[in-house]
C-alpha cells in the first residue's frame, strides 16, 4: 500500500454529506491516525491493514457515545469504505489522497 498521509473524506451521513480529514501515519501492519470533522479530532483505534484494506474504529462521545468500525479499501489515490454506525447501520464514505503542499482543510 502506498503511503499518503492525508486523505479528504465525505462521509454521506443521513443528514447529508459531511467533509473531514484522515491522517494516517502506517507501520507494517497496522496505523495510527487522526479523524478531524466539524466535531473536532477524533483518536484512530485499532488501525490495521491488510493489503490493500483498511479497518478501525472511532469512538464518539456527543451526540451520544458510539463505537464506530470502518473498513476501506484504497486503490492508489482513492479510498472507498463503509462506516457501521449502530444507530444508522452502514454508512459509505470516499477519500481522496492529498499530495504534498495540497491540502485544503
């Protein structure tokens, strides 16, 4: 897998479509990482990667607190997921890669 540190998120929420950003810093197999959104940061747990697929999971505590799991696979300088969001099921989400000296946050 290729290493991109920064990718742009939409997330196409119930509510309609939200931006974020998701910065990845890989290892062998697994990650670490950061969600940022509207709501602020979030911390990445249990990054892992397996080929070209990404899983984790994010806990949020507003508006309620929730456990959200999100698999992606990446195919060069995009990524294409599902986030499982126990009130709302499976949410899709698409990421772009940002290249050095191109980030619009």
């Amino acid at each position: 897998m290729q290493e991109h540190n920064l990718w742009l998120i939409t997330v196409d929420t119930p509510t309609g479509q939200q931006q974020g950003s998701l910065e990845l810093h890989l290892s062998d197999d697994s990650w670490q990482g950061r969600l940022f959104n509207d709501s602020g940061e979030l911390a990445i747990k249990n990054g892992k990667i397996n080929a070209e697929s990404l899983s984790w999971e994010v806990r949020l505590a507003q508006p309620i607190a929730m456990t959200i799991a999100c698999h992606a696979r990446v195919n060069g300088n995009t990524m294409e997921g599902v986030a499982t969001v126990a009130a709302f099921g499976d949410i899709n989400f698409t990421g772009t890669a940002v290249t050095e000296g191109h980030a619009d946050l």
